[in-house]
C-alpha cells in the first residue's frame, strides 16, 4: 500500500476539528487525523508493506520549465532565483507545523517514509509501483494517480469519498465506465483537457467528452496528432485546428502530466511494522503533541 500523505494529511487537516489541540494549544488535527486514517487502512485492507510517500518538492522546477503555468496558483511564495529551495506552497498556517510532527511520527512508529530532491510524492508512488513485484493499492485524493491502474498487474487507485471509510476502488472497468479510458489513456485526456487545479492549459476547445471520443477512436495522443496532421483522416477541422495549434503545448505536457517511474529510491523495509521503531522517541512524541487515542488506535491495529 502506498500512501500520498500530502493529499491524506490535507484531507485530515479538513475533516477534523482544529479544535483537536496539543497540551500547549497547538493544532495537532492533520496529525491524529492522519493516525486514524492509516489505522482504518491497515485494518480494512491489511497490507503487508506500507510506504508513506512524500512530496520533498511539491512543483519541480524541470516540470515548470516545460509548462510554467504547473502549480503557479498554489506558490505562496518563490524561491530566489538561483536557489536550490522549492517555491513556497501556499498551505493553511495551522497545518504547516503539523508536518514535522508527521514526519517524526511516522518515523517513531517505523512506517516507511520515502521522498526524492526534485520529485513529487506522484513520482514515489510511480516508482514504487513501477518496482513492486506483486498488487499495489495506492491510497490517493489524486485522480493523476488513475494513469497507473493496471489490473493484469493489480494495481487499483483507493480514491477517499468520505474520509477512508468510504473510498472508490479504481479499477479499469471504473475508468472505462467514468471516463472511456484505460490507466495510460487517463494521462492523455487529463493534458487533452487540461486541468486547473494543476495548472494544465489543456487544448482550448477539447473538453473531456471530445478527448475520451479521439482517445478511443485513434488510441493515444500520438494517435491522435497523426490523425491532426493527416488531412484524409475523419478529425474534424476545428479540432485538427485546436490540436495542431496546441503542438508546442502537447510537446511538452506528456513530461510534465506522466508520474516518473525511474526515480533513484532510498532502500529502505517496506513492512508493515507491528511495533514501533523508537518506543521511547514515540511515547515523547505522544506526550508533546497530546496525541493520545489516535496513537493508540493505531498502535493496536499494527500489533494485530
């Protein structure tokens, strides 16, 4: 099981009162919310490896230079020039801190915790999966993650509805049946279609309906443009206009829009532990941050 836990600790960070507090009055909610989250996983779907990917650069500066629109809208802040630090990401001012407190905390408990300079938790979790020897279930807020469901392979996407309780298992029958496309033709009509919440121009004119219609009638993007490019084929003239003045465009978004399978991973256990890593850094942990029943709800559930 890997886990995208930036989009899970947002998502906890959402749905659980800031009112949960440490002793000190600090919001510890992603954090306890998080706990829980992984806790409810482990005891619906029992893996027996769980990686907690991580984003150590949330907006690559190799996927800006291709398309500086990536993620512009969620800079809180740019890095100077020159520098090797990610731009800022604009984050609520409550969750910032909690942040450390789930990276000492997953590394108390010994739940694997892997991250790459320059790669997003997107790419981990490609790698990993890329890697993987047997199914792969990635827990993920994401619908970019969908390019990577395989069922030949096992790999399904767990997609939160309500909390972790409640997630829809993405499979290549739902794909089809929500989209009308495959795991690798997902990658495609996101580009085709573009996509605000990352910043993706997508190809003005081509919506999600008319990209799943050219995905399925010529297979993939570069299926596609030869259609475009080829004045004998049925695509028709507004959209052989659209898609071949977006050629620069569509150049490029593949790079940005595909998760990196090749990433160079730290080699680290994968299992699941059923006891803590550092007992005693843990219970200081517990202590600090008031952490209480999510803790222990967790704690229980591994030891099962």
């Amino acid at each position: 099981m890997l886990l995208d836990t930036a989009s899970l600790y947002f998502r906890a960070y959402f749905g659980v009162p800031e009112s949960v507090k440490a002793p000190d009055g600090t919001p510890v909610n992603a954090v306890r919310g998080l706990l829980d989250f992984i806790a409810r996983l482990v005891q619906d779907h029992h893996p027996d490896d769980l990686v907690a990917c991580m984003d150590f650069d949330w907006r690559p500066q190799w996927r800006v230079d291709l398309i500086p629109s990536y993620k512009a809208h969620r800079v809180a802040e740019e890095a100077p020039a020159g520098s090797a630090d990610p731009d800022e990401e604009e984050i609520p001012d409550t969750l910032s801190p909690q942040v450390p407190v789930i990276e000492d905390v997953l590394d108390a408990l010994g739940i694997a915790r892997i991250g790459a300079a320059g790669y997003e938790a997107d790419d981990i979790i490609g790698t990993l999966t890329a890697q993987a020897k047997g199914p792969v279930d990635i827990v993920t807020g994401d619908r970019d993650l969908f390019q990577l469901v395989d069922d030949r392979r096992g790999i399904r996407i767990l997609y939160p509805l309500k909390g972790v309780g409640t997630l829809q298992i993405t499979d290549e029958a739902l794909l089809r049946e929500k989209y009308g496309v495959d795991g690798p033709g997902y990658a495609d009509l996101a580009l085709l279609r573009g996509d605000p919440s990352d910043g993706l121009p997508g190809v003005p004119g081509i919506g999600e309906k008319t990209a799943a219609k050219l995905l399925d009638t010529y297979g993939n993007l570069a299926g596609i443009m030869a259609a475009a490019e080829d004045p004998a084929s049925k695509v028709t003239p507004a959209q052989r206009k659209r898609l071949l003045e977006a050629r620069p465009y569509l150049a490029v978004a593949p790079k940005v829009v595909n998760v990196a399978t090749d990433v160079s991973v730290p080699a680290v256990d994968h299992a699941l532990p059923d006891e803590p890593a550092d007992p005693e850094r843990l219970e200081a942990l517990a202590d600090r941050w008031g952490l209480g029943g999510a803790l222990q709800r967790l704690l229980l559930t591994l030891r099962r």
